[in-house]
C-alpha cells in the first residue's frame, strides 16, 4: 500500500471519529434513554468514541511500524 494511501485512511478513519465527537453526529446521542451499562446513551457514545479510536490509535501504530521494518511493500 503506498504511503499517501495509507495517510489518507487514517486520516479519514479519525476525522470521522473527530467528527462523532461533535455537533452534527453527537446530536444523534443526544439522549439520557436508553441506558447502556448503566449509562445513559450520551455517556456511553462517547466511550464508545474513544474506544474506537484508541484501537484506530493501535491499530495504525502497529501497521506503520510493519510497514517501516519491510512488512509490507510500499
């Protein structure tokens, strides 16, 4: 996988991550009911978020250091 094309999916992956996070899409979490683990849908979205993007975060970290060590061709 090239260089660029790999950037570019990070970097879609956490801007729609970012993007959760926000206004337009955080709207939609917008609620105390219904519960998730005994926290209300806003609390638990945003866990949710975060879990996401701290496995992306591994994820991404792992990938990138295989392809760096010749893994995978660029």
């Amino acid at each position: 996988m090239k260089h660029h094309i790999f950037n570019s999916f990070w970097g879609i992956y956490f801007t729609l991550c970012l993007m959760a996070f926000i206004w337009p899409i955080a709207g939609i979490a917008n609620k105390i009911e219904p519960t998730i683990g005994g926290l209300p849908f806003f609390f638990a979205w945003y866990i949710l978020w975060v879990l996401l993007i701290f496995g992306g975060s591994v994820v991404m970290y792992l990938w990138d250091q295989r392809r760096e060590r010749g893994g995978i061709s660029r």
